[in-house]
C-alpha cells in the first residue's frame, strides 16, 4: 500500500521530471511520438515545464477525451504556467466544467497537512456591506491577537474596505490574502469600543475545529461543529468532539462547513464514518471513478511521478503513480465501504450548514450520507467539486488538474452546479458560531423542535444602508475567496 500525497512531505522523494520524452527519447529530432511530440526536442527550462502540464493533461485530465495533439495546442506560444493551464481549462472537451484547476508553490501540501503559515484568519462583507472577521483558527497569529469572527474591520494596513472602492478590495487581497510578513487592522467589536490590532505572519498548526457545543431542544439534544477545513491532522479533534456527543446524547447533528474548500479525501471519509449508522457497516460508501486513460493503465507519463514507498512485501522501494491501480473496484481500492468509527449511534437527523464556498471533500461528505440518513441542506447552494485530484510535480510546482470523480453508493455524484439547499438562508457574519440566533444555525434548531423551517423574509434581507444589492455584495466577497477548493487523494491505494 502507498499514500499518494503525504501531508507535509508530498512528493518529498519525487524526482525533478518536466517529461519523459526529454529524458529518455533515442530517436531523432525529426521522428515524432502518438502525441505528435518531437522527440529529442530541446527547449528552456520554461518551455520544457509548458510542455509537461500539457502532456500530463493528455494522460490524466478528467476531461481529456477529445483534446488536441501537443503540435496542435502548441503549449510553448502561452507567456505563462498559468496560460497555459488556463487554454486547457478552456477547451471543448471540458464543457466549460473546469473551474478547478490550478498551479502551486507546495502550500496546499502544508496547509493539508495542518500547518499554516498566514496570519489565520479571513474576511467577507456581511448584510450590512461591512467588512466582518469570518473566522479566526485557534492558536493562529490573530487568535492570539484576540481577533473574534464578527468583528467589523474599519482600516487594513491603513487603508480603507468599502466594498465599492477597487481601490480598497485590492488592498484587502494584497493585505490580508498576500505574502507580507505583517498586517495592521482597525476593528469594532460587537459591543462596541475600537481596536487597532497588528498580527504577524508565522507557522502555526491548524485546528480545523473551530466551536462545538450541544443544545437541548424540547427532549432533544443537538451536537454542533463548525468544521474549517479537511486536513490530515484532524482526526484526533473529531475523535475528541464526537465522544463528547456521545457522553451529551446527541441524537441530532448539525455540521458547519460554510467555509469548508475541502482538504483530504480521507479525513472525509472518517468523518462519514463517524455520522454514518452501524447499520450501514461493509456497504458501499462511494466509488472513484478516474480518467479512462488511467483506468486502462495508459497514463504512462506517471511513471516520471516516482516516490519511495513500502511495497506489499513491507520492503521499500522506488515506485511511480503508473505502479498503482486506477480501476472502479474495491480489489483496486477505488471502492470504499462504510465502517463505522466512535460510538455516537443513533442519529436521525443531519443538517448541513452550507454556501458557495462549501466544496469537494465536504461536498463527498454531505454525499456519502444523502442515501442513508435524513439529511438536510441549510444556506446556499454549494460550489459544485465532484471532482478530485493529486499532486503532479512539475519542476518547482505541483500542477492540480481533475483526475477522478466520486459517486455515492446510488451512483450520485453529478454536482458540478453545487448541491441545493431545503432552506435558502444568508451567512449571518454579525453573530459568532454557535450563537442560536445565528440565522443558520437557528433554522436548524427551529427544524429540530417543528419539523419544518421558519418562512422569514428576513432570513436573506440586507440591512445595508449603502443601498448595496445582495448580487454586489457576494460579488465582492467572491473577489475575497482565496480558499483552498479541493478534493485530495490521500488514501492508501493499493499497487498493481
């Protein structure tokens, strides 16, 4: 068995491969491979990395039925990486669907891995048209400063945040979402009274638990969880969260992801296993289905993708991605099955907190449960990752390109327009987590205790005096959305 991406240390043996063919051909400059690539060709560093996200792509893009010969796209004519990638995203062949796709640094693999090195907090603009705190991580740099999630933020590094000003969302992307290595913030609290409040950048681990409470309603008692992200590290806060549910006797369960991008593909499955009933133990949770290319074992550029790794006979060695099985089935390792984990039992009901920025690894999630659980959607629509990757390193950067999409045990899994909600409600950013006025939150607690949802206009109301619509504001915030959206294979497959 091997990991195909280790948190910290993915692809911490991986050879430095821009592409095969200029490692290893033999014929002349003049012959030319199925891909119509020159063999022998030679070119600049760039241009040998332009040529691999294309030929990767070739080999391993979800969508890669039906894309040109390398002589016909011509990665070399594009001034960048990113335009590159960008002219494959934009193909027919991917029908518009590709949204996902990007290049990195290695600081997807950090952050997957629990460690941050940001200053641990974001911002959106709420009802009002205010600036707001949206979530702080505990032990960050502004946890540790005292940053609350509702916090107005009037002044960022000395510069304004109206949402109308171009001027001012570019500091704030620049300030709050750059790499400098300090920010200065003026905030409002809640209550009233103003700060002036400096963090500074450093590392710091991520706790992706963010508040857990248990409300009594009626003879109910209902666990709360506002979960942040799927990282690696995770499990042993979910473990700790859930065994306190237990002692609670929570029958009901509502999970927070509003802001959840994503994370590990395994991190999700243990916490469908936590939700999901005993019941349900060895039936099929969900199947990956990746590209037919890597299902028929023709993906041989991955064989440039190696590692070092315990092989079936504990012994380790030096393999490749191409030494590992893509097929549907649970002999290859792409069918997993429920296996109940903890002792909270007996849950009926499961509401998910959700909007737009609610993705991949917790969409799987919401899918595992849909067909076995009473499960209901609050916010708004999802961001629509059915779709999941790992890491192709190319030179200094790992390329993130779709490979594989999941389905439930129905076969369910076409959400690429987002998953809809039961009860169409705003993010609430004046009210912190766990506050049972929260206007998410308290659907929940109102469907818990009636059985249906409140009809209150006010649920999606703007209170803006800016005269500001709601399109304006979740336009603006959408250009303050630099969370992680991803879907990352972490499990332990199995070699050929």
């Amino acid at each position: 068995m091997l990991k195909r991406l280790t948190s910290q240390n993915a692809f911490l043996y991986a050879l430095l491969v821009v592409v095969g063919f200029t490692v290893s051909c033999k014929k002349s400059a003049n012959d030319t491979d199925a891909n119509a690539v020159p063999q022998g060709a030679s070119g600049t560093r760039e241009e040998l990395t332009k040529d691999s996200i294309y030929l990767y792509a070739q080999q391993t893009y979800f969508w890669n039925v039906g894309m040109p010969a390398y002589t016909s796209f011509n990665p070399r004519q594009y001034t960048s990486n990113n335009a590159v990638l960008n002219a494959i995203k934009a193909l027919p062949s991917t029908g518009g669907k590709d949204k996902y796709s990007f290049i990195d640094d290695g600081s997807v693999a950090s952050q997957l891995g629990g460690v941050g090195g940001d200053y641990g907090f974001s911002a959106n603009f709420d009802a009002s048209d205010l600036l707001r705190v949206k979530y702080v991580y505990p032990g960050s740099p502004a946890d540790v400063q005292g940053l609350k999630r509702g916090y107005q933020i009037t002044k960022v590094n000395g510069g304004g945040t109206s949402r109308a000003s171009s001027s001012d969302i570019a500091n704030l992307n620049t300030s709050i979402f750059g790499d400098n290595p300090s920010i200065s913030l003026t905030v409002v609290k809640p209550g009233g009274g103003t700060q002036d409040i400096v963090i500074n950048r450093s590392t710091y681990t991520i706790n992706p638990v963010l508040y857990t409470n248990t409300y009594t309603v009626g003879a109910k008692k209902i666990g709360y969880i506002v979960f942040n992200s799927f990282t690696t590290n995770a499990v042993p806060a979910l473990d700790a969260a859930f065994a306190k549910f237990t002692t609670d006797g929570v029958t009901e369960l509502v999970v927070d992801l509003r802001y959840n991008g994503g994370g590990s593909v395994s991190t999700s499955e243990t916490f469908t296993n936590l939700i999901a009933p005993p019941s349900q133990n060895g039936k099929v949770m969900y199947t990956t289905y990746w590209t037919k290319t890597m299902q028929d074992g023709a993906a041989t550029i991955l064989q440039n993708q190696k590692f070092y790794a315990k092989g079936n006979d504990g012994v380790t060695r030096l393999y490749s991605y191409a030494d590992v099985s893509y097929k549907p089935t649970l002999a290859a390792g792409n069918q997993e099955s429920f296996a109940k984990r903890g002792t909270l039992n007996g849950l009926t009901r499961v509401y998910f907190l959700v909007t737009s920025g609610t993705a991949s690894a917790s969409e799987l999630l919401i899918n595992n449960l849909k067909p076995i659980m009473d499960v209901k959607l609050i916010g708004k629509t999802t961001y629509g990752k059915p779709v999941g990757f790992f890491s192709i390193r190319i030179d200094k950067n790992d390329l993130y390109i779709p490979q594989f999409q999941t389905k439930n045990q129905l076969d369910q899994g076409d959400y690429f327009s987002g998953m809809t909600v039961n009860k169409d409600v705003a993010d609430d950013l004046s009210k912190d987590f766990g506050d049972p006025e929260e206007r998410m939150l308290a659907q929940a607690l109102y469907y818990s205790a009636n059985n249906n949802f409140t009809a209150l206009a006010k649920d999606n109301n703007l209170s803006s005096t800016s005269g500001a619509t709601r399109v304006q504001i979740d336009a603006a915030n959408e250009k303050l959305d630099h969370e992680f959206k991803g879907m990352v294979e972490t499990r332990a497959l199995k070699f050929k």
